[in-house]
C-alpha cells in the first residue's frame, strides 16, 4: 500500500480546522458566514487584528482548537512545500551531474563497449533499426524505445567473443572507471552505481585468470554471463544519456547521433 505524503496529511487536517472553525464560528458565535472565513483566516494566520473575538466560552474553545490545530498544521505544509522545493532543486542538480559524468563514461568506455557487445548480440538486428536515435525523437519516441530495451533479452554470442581483447580494453581503462568510483555523486544514482558494479566484476573475473584460452567452457560459459550481465544497464544508461543529451546539449548530441554504438553506419564525419 503506497504511503501518503505528510504535506497531503497536514493539508488534510488544515482544510478541516478551517472547515470545523468557520461552521463553529457561524453556530456559536453567530458570524456571517465572510465574517466567519475572515476570523478563522486570522486566527490560523496568527494576525489577531482583534476586531473580531470569541464572547462565549465554547467560542474561546473553538479558538483554541484553530490555533492548535490550524496554526500547526498551517506552519507544518508551508515547512513541507519548502523542503520538497529545496528537494527538487537538489534531485535536478544531482542528477545534471551524473548526466554530466554519464556523457564523460560513454565519451571514455561505454560507448565503445556497447559497440562491441551490441556486435556480439546475434539476435541484435531488430533493436539496433530501434536504437538509430534521431533528432526527430520525441520524449514518446524515447519512452517506447526504452520499454523495448527493458524487455529485450541481451545475449551475445559466447563462440565469438574475443576474451583478450576485452580484458586488455578493461585493463587499459580500470584508472578511469576507478577515478570515477571516487565521485560521490554516483553513490545517489543507484542504476549508474550497479553498472559500474558489473563492470568491475566482469574486470575482475578476466584480470585474475591467466590463459583465456586454455579455461574450460564451463568457465568461459560463466564469463559469457559476465558480459551479458554488463549489456542490459549499459544499453539502457545510453538511451537515457541520449536523451539528456538531445534536451539539454544539442551540440554534443550530434557528436553522439554520429558515434551511435548499435548503427553499422556510424561516421563521426559530418556529411
């Protein structure tokens, strides 16, 4: 069962203070009814222009109640719509720095990496014609495409992966993927953290073996499973860096749209 949110509790108990205050002030006091809105207004608001007061002593009661209530519950969801401001302001900016960090991983590995998996993938065909990103998307285009990815099966072909040459690749950029280890932001983005995760296990496995090509297919099996398990968040942190790319820095997008992984026909070279 999902949770409500404190705001939509505190508004909740401050629209029925107001309510319970102005139906109260009309019964017992004898207000109007704009003369009831005006003094449970300032009551709540702690003006206290004193024009208006409470002569009975239910009506005192009824004062107090709006003040406990009202006034606390007043100041309660003026505190929370403040704190989930500030939040989204910290959520974008953190998130405008791990896109920033995402374009640097895709500039440096990912984008080279995912090239090479995506060649592996004997069943790629149809996801690549998916994956020709194009300035014409729109966030529905994007949203379709990444529905796809999520449910796509990500093998790659275990006789034709070249295990050396993907353990020299790891190996000549392990200083960078640990320089970004460092950065603290990555550590609030739980998909980019699990990524570099399957990145570093599939690095450890073939850095720790000795001649890949004297291991059993059982262990080739399993190291096949190790890359496999790299495709999947690689190919979908792309399509969402595409996508920041395509909103926020045209100009980089088109550095990406010509350097595209999954398209054959890629050519940096603008034509």
């Amino acid at each position: 069962m999902a949770s409500v949110s404190p705001i939509r509790i505190y508004a909740t108990i401050l629209v029925l203070a107001c309510l319970a205050g102005v139906i109260g002030s009309m019964a017992i006091e004898g207000l109007s009814p704009l003369d009831a809105v005006y003094y449970v207004v300032a009551t709540i608001a702690t003006v206290g222009y004193g024009d208006i007061a409470p002569k009975t002593p239910a009506g005192r009661a009824l004062a107090i109640f709006l003040i406990l209530a009202g006034v606390g519950s007043f100041i309660a969801v003026f505190a929370n719509a403040i704190e989930i401001l500030v939040g989204r302001s910290e959520t974008r900016e953190r998130r405008r720095k791990v896109n920033m960090i995402l374009g640097v991983f895709f500039s440096e590995f990912g984008t080279e990496m995912l090239g090479t998996l995506a060649r592996l993938d004997p069943e790629g065909g149809g996801i690549r014609r998916d994956l020709l990103v194009r300035g014409t998307w729109t966030d529905a285009e994007f949203g379709r495409v990444r529905k796809k990815l999520m449910a796509y099966g990500y093998h790659i072909d275990g006789m034709r992966i070249d295990l050396d040459g993907m353990r020299r690749f790891l190996r000549e950029k392990r200083p960078f993927l640990l320089a970004l280890m460092e950065n603290p932001v990555l550590f609030e983005d739980d998909t980019f953290t699990s990524l570099l995760q399957a990145v570093f296990h599939l690095a450890d496995e073939l850095l720790r073996r000795g001649d890949l090509s004297a291991i059993p297919p059982s262990d080739h099996a399993h190291l096949v499973t190790d890359t496999e398990r790299v495709y999947r968040p690689l190919a979908l942190q792309w399509l969402d860096s595409m996508e920041h790319l395509k909103e926020h820095h045209p100009y980089l997008f088109s550095l990406a749209m010509r350097t595209n992984p999954f398209d054959a026909e890629a050519d940096v070279v603008v034509r």
